[in-house]
C-alpha cells in the first residue's frame, strides 16, 4: 500500500474521531437504506446499535492505526472475516458497506472528504474486504 494512501487516510480519520458517535449513526442509516434486508443481521434498539457504532469505529481507529504494517493487520482481518459468516454476512455484503462508509466520511469530512482521499479510502477498504473475504468463503 503506497505511503500516500495510508497518511491520507488516517489524517482524514483523525476528523472523524471526534465525532464518531454521529458518523455511527450516519453510517448505519445509510446501510439499512441502501439495503433494508442488512437490519435483521444486527442487533436491533438504540443501545445495541450505540454498542455496534463503537466496534466498527475502534475496528476501524485499529485497522487504519496498523495500515503502516499491513502484515500485522492481515491475521487479524481474516479471522474478522470468518466471524462475520456466522453474523451471516455474505461476499456481496461488502460492496454495500463501503458504499455506505464512502457516503459516511463524505457526510462527516465536507470538504475535506477531496477525490483524493476518497480514492485512498476506496482503496484502504478495498484491501481490508478483499482480505476478510478470501479467508471466509
Ligand atoms: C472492512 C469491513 C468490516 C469491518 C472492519 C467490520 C468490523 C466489525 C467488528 C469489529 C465487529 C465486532 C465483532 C467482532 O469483532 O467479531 C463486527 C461485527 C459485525 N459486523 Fe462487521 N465489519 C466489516 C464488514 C461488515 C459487513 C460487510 C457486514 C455486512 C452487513 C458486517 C456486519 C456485521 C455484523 C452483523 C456484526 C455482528 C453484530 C453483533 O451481533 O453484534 N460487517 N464488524
């Protein structure tokens, strides 16, 4: 992964920290509108949801953290990946989440959010999804 790619990313994802709770919930507005059939997959009320916006923010805040030592990171995406089959989570799945995490950092970032960092951000999860897919199906 190109050195570019990784500090864009994770100086955008330093502006998103602050407000993660609302890009939680802007994240998972976004999923369940582009696919309504996801909802029943998580757990459902407030506080769950609340729990679930944390996890994917702290999976994200490690993920993005440990991009500069890809080698690390891949174990711990693989077996994430195979966890998600028995959250009933299928290959195609993932197009649909990062579709809504692109439309969440846009949301959360405004202008920040340039094509370039857009680009690095596709890429980044790109890999994290290519990774926890080959190790699951
Ligand atoms: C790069 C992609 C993804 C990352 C980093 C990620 C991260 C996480 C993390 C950290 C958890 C907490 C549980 C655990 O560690 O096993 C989790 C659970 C979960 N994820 Fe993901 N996830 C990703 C993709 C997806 C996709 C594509 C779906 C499909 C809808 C999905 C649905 C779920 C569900 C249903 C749970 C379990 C909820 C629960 O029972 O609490 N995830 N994810």
């Amino acid at each position: 992964m190109e050195t570019k790619t990784i500090t864009l990313v994770q100086e955008s994802f330093e502006k998103v920290k602050p407000i993660a709770p609302a890009a939680a919930e802007i994240f998972y507005s976004k999923l369940f509108e582009l696919d309504p059939q996801l909802k029943p997959l998580f757990p459902s009320g407030e506080d769950a949801m609340k729990v679930q916006g944390n996890k994917l923010m702290t999976m994200l805040a490690a993920a993005v953290a440990g991009l500069s030592n890809l080698d690390a990171l891949i174990p711990v995406l693989q077996d994430l990946g195979k966890r998600h089959v028995a959250y009933k989570v299928e290959p195609s799945h993932y197009d649909t989440v990062g579709v809504a995490l692109l439309g969440t950092l846009e949301a959360g970032l405004g202008d920040a959010f340039t094509p370039e960092v857009k680009g690095a951000w596709a890429s980044v999860y790109g890999v994290m999804a290519g990774v926890m897919i080959e190790a699951s199906y």
